[in-house]
C-alpha cells in the first residue's frame, strides 16, 4: 500500500492555506509545539554556515530540477569572500514540457519557499535572494509576493530575522517567455537583464554567478523541501526515502498527466515506481488500455516502452536485483532511471497510452525543441530545426530510409558539442523515440501508414 | 511623441530598482511594466528603456528580440493562448485549438478585425496535470473542453 507524504501538500487541500498563519498551523501539525513562526529558519539562524552545509547534506537532496546534483554539495561549493557579496538564485522558470509540480507550490504553499530561502542564504552565506518565476505564472507570483510581505511585516525577513544581525531578503524576478532561461547560466543572465544565453562554464556559478559575484542556484522544490528536512533532522528526512542509501533522500513532488484517469501532483517518499505513479496515482492509463509508453521526468528525459524488461545479467551491475522485471517496477531515483537508459528529470511522467502514435509524439516535441533552442550554438540551432523537419518529412510520408537514418547522426552530433544543456536534454529524447520506437517511424517511410491516422488522443 | 511611464508606473519602476544592483537588472521587468502601458515594445519604447537604465539601446532591442512575451507589434486588447505541447496535445490540445480558431475566426498569430482578441499557440505552460488549457491575458483556464472554451470566448468578445 501507497503511503502518501504530506510535508509540503499539506496546506494544499486547506483554504487560503498559503497565508503565513495556514502554514504556522500546518507545521505545528506536523512538528509539534508552535514556534513563534518560521522554526527550521530560526533553528538555522543559531547555527553556523559549516553546520548548516554539514547538515544540508545530510538530507541527500537531489536537485529537484532534473540534473540531480547534491543540494548540500551544492552549497559547500560557495566560498565566503569579503570583497563580494553572494546571491541564491532559485529557479521556478518551469516550463520543460511534461512539468507542473513547481508551480504548485507557489500558487499553494509559498511560505515553504521563502522559509527554505532564508535557511539556504545563511547556509550559503548570501543577504539576498532571488526568486526567478516565469512570467506567464502570474498567480504564483502574486502567492510569492504575497507570501514575501508577510514574512517582511513578521520581521522574518529585513535586518534581523529571528533577533540575529544578518539580513536576509527575498525578491521575484520575472522572466519573459524562455525555456531556455531554466538552464542556469541563461538563467543569471536573464536575471541581469541580458538574452537569456547560456555561459560557457567555467567558471560555474558558485565562483561567478550573479552580478559577476558566487551563486548558489537551486530549483524551487529543492529549496522548498530544506525547512521539512530541518525540522525533522536532515539525516531523518533522508532516510524516508527507499533509496536513501543511494544518497537520494527524503520525499518529492510526484506528477502524472497525460492518458492517465487521475492525473495530478502527489507527494511521497523518493523511490517511487512508475506503476505506482500510473496505475496507484494516476488511476490508470485511460479507457484501460495498454501503456505505449512513458516519458519519466519532463520532455527531456528518454521514452521507455510500456512493455520494456531490464536487462542486466551481470552480477556487478547496479540494476542486477531488477534483472528480468519490467522498468516500470524499478524505484524512480536519479541513478536508478539513469541506469534503466533514461532519467528520473523532473519527475513528473507524461503516459501515453496504446493507439498514440509515437512519430506524431516526437513531432510535437521536436517542434518544441525547434522553437526553444536559444540559437547561440550552431549544432544544436541548426539540428534541433533537422530533427524537427526530417520527423515532419516522414509523417508526410515523403522520406527515404536513409533521412530516417540520419536522424541518427544528427543527434549524436548535437551532443555533447553544445554550450549548455539543452542540446543533450533536444538529442537524448530524440535518440530515445527513434530507438524504441524504429518500427513505427519506418512504417512511415514505407508508406504503411499516413499522418491523417496518426492520433495523440486515444479513445 | 515620444514614451513615458505614467506616475503609477514610475513608482513601480522606482520599486524595482531598489532590488537589484545593477539598473540593467531591471530590463525585462521594466519591458513588462512598458508593455502593460503601451501594449507592445516599439523603439520609442526601447530608446525609453535604454535611457532610464542606461543601457545601449541594442541591448535592450536585443532583449527584446530574444524573448517570446514581448510583442514587437501592436496586438489585440486580449491575448489568448493555446498550449500546444504534448501533454496538453494528448489530452485534446488539438481540438482546443481549432474551437479558438473557428470562434475567433482567425489563425495563431492573427488578431481578430475588431482588433480584440489575438490568437497564439505557447509552449508548455506547465499545466500539464490539468489539460487542455488555454491563458487568457494571464488567467489559466484548465481541464478544458471545446464548449467551455466556447464560453470563455463567448465572454471575452462581447465584454
């Protein structure tokens, strides 16, 4: 049986459980006698800047953003320095197709956020953060706002929250309609008032980040989960998780949405399956039947088969103990998704159900992918436009095999020869439909079956 | 003529400065705050932008150019978008679609001839637990079906 968490969702259900006093009422539930407001913050705000990263690692948080990296390790990059201030960036530039978890938090528990802000800037030692929001979330910037205000009357944030002489403030910056400003050099860009291009790294962020001065960058649901984990001791977090002893602690923002009866967000404890999180969570795929197959985490992360057995025969091999099972029974972790060929992402699965056609699929996202590509590397500007014309080409039926091919060629040419990120998170995908999915693409290129067909809706 | 902020605006621009240590930092939100005045970013705008934040007018047309919510052009008085994405395309994104255009009349990207509404197809807007959806200028409208989109319509034209 499923056990749902409730740490950040638990003011969810509860009227206007984003003000200041739903949340003191939602965390004096969950952790006992009331505090005065904010108490992970003002038990941090006792503690020095090496005990809050010794203790941040601990929780073994794993970027929430889709690359996984470390949260505390993050954190312990960050070197004091007197000539130079330091900044938190936390990025709620959600936007990677498949996504809708970030935002729920901020249209509904925005008080986790600005708590979780304040105990990361004096782990990072920063006076400053900023929250980056994609400007068509305009609810969640008004919650944030809102959120921020109450915090400033409260004396929670200013000059001395929680009677120490370090200031801490929080701001919302707005973005203008750019996936590729959730990468987070584009991002610090964006937020100096520049094209949202990515920089070449290094120097990584945490030497020069922001305003040319070291930056901590965290995804919004990372920072949001840091006030659970210190009010439960972060070693105790850790361990809710079913794969704590890979270092992938604590719970997380699960989401379902495409042919699924109840799509939704649902929080649990990492290491989830995503049979739990179709058939447990999600109710389903739709009309009962089958699974074509499944996105895991965001547009980025590569397709698995409904019907896909893990192979690993080796004794060595870290997916061993699922040897033979089928992948929607391994637990949904950063390493474990990436040993099982794809990746864990955002965590939130797009289910596509028997009777969608996966070359209409990959159109789709082909085209996304096309329209995003910030244009500053040629391979990935001009390979994400191939891709997506070539995959056109074959659903019109006016392709040869050897363009099907080529496709091929063109991603794994894209790799790795890109400034950031994105071109990785367009080939890998692209790779992941083509590989799993041959037979329906060359049935297009055979003339066996026409785009008039091909559905993305089913039933 | 050239443009200005009105006073309410400017307050808010003051707001914003004190936020930042640079004034470039406030490019894109002031680009907001203009757009909301003017209703889309012409060089009037940009030289304005430039100006104030003293900054070279190319990099704010640069700013510009570079992302997607600023209108280069005069658009209608409400702007609707369409997601067109796949989770949003598998749950009937497509239909959506051609309701808005066959209600409206137009294609994405058109404004109708009464100058109200302008129509677009946007890129994942992280919805994508509650599809089909549609913003209409800022609000989400979530779990659509082609009727509901019909009166959404319905109430924007004859407003």
């Amino acid at each position: 049986m499923l056990t749902r968490s409730e740490f950040l969702t638990k003011v969810y259900p509860v009227e206007e459980g984003w003000t200041f006093a739903a949340y003191e009422r939602a965390q004096t539930a969950l952790f006992g006698a009331a505090s005065g407001g904010y108490r992970a913050a003002r038990k941090a705000a006792a503690m020095s800047q090496a005990d809050i990263v010794a203790e941040a690692k601990k929780a073994n948080i794993r970027g929430r953003g889709g690359a996984g990296f470390p949260m505390g390790v993050k954190w312990g990059f960050m070197r004091p320095s007197a000539a130079k201030p330091a900044y938190l960036v936390v990025n709620a530039d959600e936007g990677e197709p498949g996504t809708h978890k970030d935002r729920t938090i901020m249209e509904r528990n925005p008080h986790a956020v600005i708590e979780g802000c304040i105990i990361a800037c004096y782990g990072i030692g920063a006076h400053v953060a900023y929250i980056y929001v994609r400007d068509e979330l305009h609810l969640s910037k008004t919650r944030l706002e809102g959120a921020i205000a109450e915090a400033r009357a409260l004396g929670h944030l200013g000059k001395a929250p929680f009677g120490r002489d370090y200031p801490v403030d929080v701001f919302v910056h707005t973005g203008a309609g750019a996936y590729i400003c959730g990468e987070e050099t584009a991002l610090l860009n964006s937020l100096e008032g520049r094209r949202g291009e990515p920089r070449l790294k290094p120097p990584f962020p945490a030497q020069a980040g922001a305003f040319g001065c070291p930056t901590t960058v965290n995804n919004l649901e990372t920072i949001a989960l840091v006030p659970t984990a210190f009010n439960l001791g972060c070693a105790q977090f850790s361990e809710l998780s079913a794969l704590h002893k890979l270092g992938d602690g604590g719970v997380r923002l699960y989401g379902v949405n495409g042919h699924v009866k109840k799509p939704g967000v649902y929080e649990l404890h990492v290491g989830v399956t995503l049979r739990e999180l179709i058939y447990d969570l999600g109710g389903g795929v739709l009309d009962d039947r089958g699974l074509l197959g499944v996105i895991p985490g965001g547009s980025s992360t590569p397709v698995l088969r409904g019907d896909e057995v893990i192979h690993a025969p080796d004794e060595a091999s870290p997916m061993h103990q699922w040897h033979g099972q089928s992948v929607l029974d391994v637990p949904m972790g950063v390493d474990t998704m990436r040993a099982a060929g794809s990746m864990v992402g955002t965590c939130c699965a797009t289910v596509m159900a028997v009777g969608t056609c996966p070359v209409l699929a990959m159109e789709n996202l082909m085209a996304f992918y096309h329209h995003e590509s910030c244009g500053q590397c040629t391979p990935c500007r001009e390979g994400s436009a191939w891709i997506h014309r070539i995959v056109s080409k074959i659903l019109d039926g006016r392709a040869t095999m050897d363009e099907l091919d080529s496709l091929h060629e063109i991603a794994n040419n894209v790799m790795g020869n890109t400034i950031c990120a994105f071109g990785d998170g367009m080939a890998m995908p692209a790779l992941g439909f083509l590989k799993k999915f041959r037979r329906d693409f060359e049935a297009y290129v055979r003339g066996e079956r026409k785009r008039a067909d091909a559905r993305l809706v089913v039933g | 003529m050239t443009f200005a902020l009105t006073s309410e605006r400017e307050r808010e621009l003051e707001a914003l400065l004190a936020k930042y240590p640079t004034r470039t930092a406030a490019c894109i939100p002031l680009l907001h705050l203009c757009q909301a005045q003017h209703g889309h970013i012409d060089d009037e705008v940009v030289e304005f932008v430039a100006a104030r934040l003293e900054m070279p007018p190319a990099e704010v047309k640069g700013a510009v150019t570079f992302y997607g919510l600023f209108n280069q052009r005069p658009s209608g008085k409400h702007q609707v978008w369409v997601c067109k994405t796949l989770p949003c395309a598998l749950r009937g994104a497509g239909d959506i679609l051609k309701q808005c255009e066959h209600k409206l009349g137009i294609h994405p990207g058109e404004t109708t001839a009464d100058g109200k509404v302008t129509l677009r197809t946007a890129e994942c807007l992280a919805s994508c637990g509650t599809a089909p959806m549609i913003q209409v200028d800022g609000e989400y409208f979530e779990n659509l079906t082609p009727e509901r989109v019909d009166e959404i319509l319905t109430r924007l034209t004859t407003s």
